[in-house]
C-alpha cells in the first residue's frame, strides 16, 4: 500500500469515504501468518501456521483458548491480541460467576467488536492491530466469528486470515459444501489441505509449524498434541476431498 | 440504629421488612414445575392488601415468586426483565435458561448480604428448558439451592408432610395443584399471615401459564365452633 493524505490519525476521512489508520491496521493482519477456521454442524477446526522468529527461537503460538466452549486463532500484532484475549478470557469468567453458564459466542465476539470499534474514533488511541477467529458452541448452534481491526465482525462457514491466505479461501470454495456434514476427522484434514496450499514451496507441514485446535458440542477446546499431528500429516498424503463425495 | 437520612445522608440498611408477602409452595410435575402463593400482602399484623400477585413472569419460559418484603420483589422482578430484555441489545435470539436467572439472583443476593444490605427475600424461580424442569430457591443470604419441590416460609414447617405423603414428582399437573391447595388450606388455619385466596402458575413446553386467583376451600361450619364448646370458662 502507498502512502496517501489524509491518513494521519483515525479522526480524519479521505475524500473517498476511508480511514486509512483503519485500513492500514487491516494490513497488519494481512501480515500476520495464516491461520483459517472451519465448521461443521457439530465440530470447529482451527489450524495455524506457526512462525519461528529464528533458528534459536521457539514458534509463536495462535491459538488460545478463551474457555472451555471457545478458543480464537491470531494474525497480526501478537500484543494486541494478547490484550482481546485477556478480555475475552475475563468476559467469559465474569459470566460464568454469575450465570454459572457459558458466554454466548456471538455477543462476545459483539464485545470485542465493540471496543475495536472504540479504538478507531478517537484521535489519540490507534486501532488494534490484529483479526481474529473465534470459534464457539453455545445453545444456538457452533460459531467461527472472523473479526477485524474495523470493528467489524461477521460469521463464516469457513474462513482464512492472514500471509497467503487467498490460496486457502479458493480451497475453501470449492469445498466448503462438504464440511457441515464432515466427521471432525474430515474437517481436520481439509483444514490441514487448505493450509499446504497457503505455503511456500520449499516450506513443509510438520507437527512444529502446524497448530490445530479442536471443539465440539461435547469436546472442550483442545489443541492436537505432536503425535497426533504427525498421524494428520501422514494421512494427508491419502486423503482427498473427491474421496469423501464417494462416500456420501 | 435509624439515621436520619435527610441530616446525615446515610445510607440505610434493611433490617426489617415492612410489607411482606406469605409461602411460597413449589412443586415439579410430569410435565413441568409449578407455583403457588396467595395473594396477601401484610403490614406487619394487618392483611393490608388482599389481591396481589406475586408471581411474575420474566421469561418466556421462567417465573419468578418469593416471599418476604413485597418491594425487594418489585426490584428483583425489574432487574431480571432487565436480563431478558439484553437479548434485544445484542440482536442474537439468545436467551437466558431459567438456571441462569437462578445464579444471577443468588449473586444478587450475595453481594446484598456482604454489604449488609439484604433483599429481605426468599426467592423462587421456576422454568422448564430443552425437556428439563428447573426449580432453584434463593434465600436472603444468597444460599443457591435446586430442588424438586420448594417451600418458603411457614409452608416450610406445614406443608413438608402434606408434600411428602401426596406428591410425587412425575404427578399430573391436576394432582400437584391439588397438593398445594391442601397446603395452603392448612396454612390459612395455622399461619396468621396467610389469606385463603391462591394463585398457581405452572411452566410447561409451551411456556408460562399463570392462573387467575382462586379460593381456597375451606370448612368453618364446625358444631364444636357454633358451640364455642371450647370456649366455656374453667372454674377452679
């Protein structure tokens, strides 16, 4: 993105109806490394690609869990998104106190909508630098929330944020008809599919760079440890999307 | 102590309830849950107001009655609509289950105690959600209980025999009104602060159902009163 006028602070607009300090924050979670979520009627999948700073370093992790019905996966700023995650993880503490029931997905995420929003109209704070994917069950049914430094938030099948991430929304296109009826199983490995189209050629899939979080109507968040991984990985080789038709 | 609030602009802590509501009797049956309370509000000893309901409806599918100073319910009543009504705020069809209301009203309660400024309340709430029947009382310290049946009250001393020798908890709805009518006939004759005049509300699938107030029958017709055989004086 080039340089524009009218882009000095959040309390200017362009001739042309932007907030470039808005749109710039969205390009920072362009930045960020890919990470896509997707649904089916019972189950999320959440699957990142995790960055290592340098060879001495550990991989940054993406993925959270918020509670024991919801987790996010980051792209962008990992401090800002440490702050919505310690928000997040508080809202839904709060409500359990006094509810003893789980926070409702969507009016979280309408939360974190909400302060984002707050960051972007005033001339002294910057909008936060980082999207989101949050993904829930509560009594209305399983969520992947995708929300942005805009303030805006909207609810997806299946999405991709993040460097590269276009390559895995094609993915996603073509067969994101299957994924509500797919076993958690399917939905793994379409996960995993979609995010080997999103990396570079000389870069692999392995249980290191990989993050995948699981959730279900009866399964708490859970991240798939190393092992579990390597089976995915393996059984990526085997597995294709036409395969599954076949069996429906 | 009693401070004059317009000298010291004191807050004041309710130590003692003014006008105050009876039993409440609640009941599960095969179908749902149901309520019932009379319809008396007393000041102090006097029946002052003989045709209240104290039985509310904050949900689609959760009533809500309790038993103690009438307008701490007025209060309640208010803060958990205000509950329902957030569903509207945030535009996503979501709905608190009546276990929810439970524990918010027993933080309530809770934090109210711990300032020593209770809501001078024994509280019920009742609801029936996804096939399952919610009873929860909440008492004046916040203590959260779920039950298959609750008694508030005077009910809580006479009412606990007549419910375990004629309820049980798959009965018709028609049986457990009979089972708190009973009660409450027996409450009239003993309780000072009672009123024969009932209202039930039940809670099934299709939702909410409060009854209009109802009579309770009972029998004054005795010889033994129309001869005030008691009454004779007792010579030494």
């Amino acid at each position: 993105m080039l340089k524009h006028l009218y882009d000095t602070d959040c309390v200017t607009w362009s001739p042309q109806g932007k907030l470039f300090q808005v749109e710039y924050a969205m390009e920072a979670v362009k930045q960020g490394s890919i990470c896509l979520g997707l649904k089916s009627n019972e189950n999320v999948v959440l699957c990142s690609l995790k960055r290592q700073p340098s060879e001495l370093a550990g991989y940054q992790e993406k993925q959270f869990k918020i509670d024991d019905h919801m987790a996010i996966a980051i792209a962008g700023l990992t401090a800002d998104a440490r702050v919505l995650c310690k928000y997040m993880r508080t809202e839904c503490l709060e409500y359990k106190y006094t509810y003893e029931s789980h926070h409702p997905v969507g009016r979280l995420v309408f939360k974190v909508a909400e302060k984002s929003q707050h960051k972007t109209q005033s001339g002294a704070k910057r909008p936060y630098g980082v999207g989101l994917l949050v993904a829930g069950i509560d009594p209305n049914g399983v969520h992947l929330f995708e929300t942005c430094p805009s303030g805006n938030y909207y609810e997806y099948k299946c999405q991709a944020i993040g460097s590269r991430s276009q390559a895995a929304r094609t993915y996603f296109e073509s067969w994101f008809h299957l994924f509500e009826k797919s076993t958690l199983e399917q939905l793994i490995l379409h996960g995993l599919s979609a995010i080997k189209k999103a990396i570079m050629e000389d870069e692999e899939l392995n249980e290191k760079n990989v993050e995948v979080g699981i959730l279900g109507k009866n399964l708490k968040f859970t991240h798939l440890n190393a092992q579990e991984l390597r089976d995915y990985i393996t059984k990526l080789e085997q597995f294709s999307p036409n395969s599954q038709i076949q069996q429906e | 102590m009693i401070f004059n609030s317009e000298i010291s602009g004191q807050q004041q802590h309710t130590t003692s309830p003014v006008v105050t509501g009876g039993s409440v009797i609640a009941l599960v049956y095969n179908g749902g849950v149901i309520v019932g309370t009379d319809t008396l509000c007393s000041y102090g000893s006097m029946a002052a107001f003989k045709n209240v309901q104290k039985i509310a409806q904050i949900s689609k599918n959760t009533i809500y009655a309790s038993s103690g100073e009438y307008s701490d319910f007025q209060q309640v009543v208010k803060e958990l609509a205000k509950i329902d009504r957030s569903a509207l705020q945030y535009d996503d069809g979501v709905h608190p289950s009546p276990k929810d209301y439970g524990n918010f009203l027993a933080r309530l309660s809770y934090k109210k105690r711990c300032k020593i400024n209770p809501l001078y309340l024994q509280n019920v709430i009742a609801g029936f959600h996804n096939g399952e029947r919610y009873l929860g009382l909440i008492d004046i310290y916040g203590t959260y209980l779920e039950s298959n049946f609750i008694t508030t009250g005077f009910a809580s001393y006479f009412c606990k025999a007549i419910i375990s020798n004629y309820w049980n908890e798959n009965c018709t709805l028609d049986q457990a009104k009979q089972v708190i009518r009973e009660c409450f006939k027996v409450l009239f004759c003993r309780d000072c602060r009672a009123h024969d005049v009932i209202q039930l509300a039940y809670v099934d699938a299709q939702g909410a159902h409060i009854e209009e107030s109802e009579r309770v029958e009972t029998k004054w017709d005795f010889n033994g009163f129309k001869s005030r055989a008691n009454e004779k004086l007792h010579t030494q």
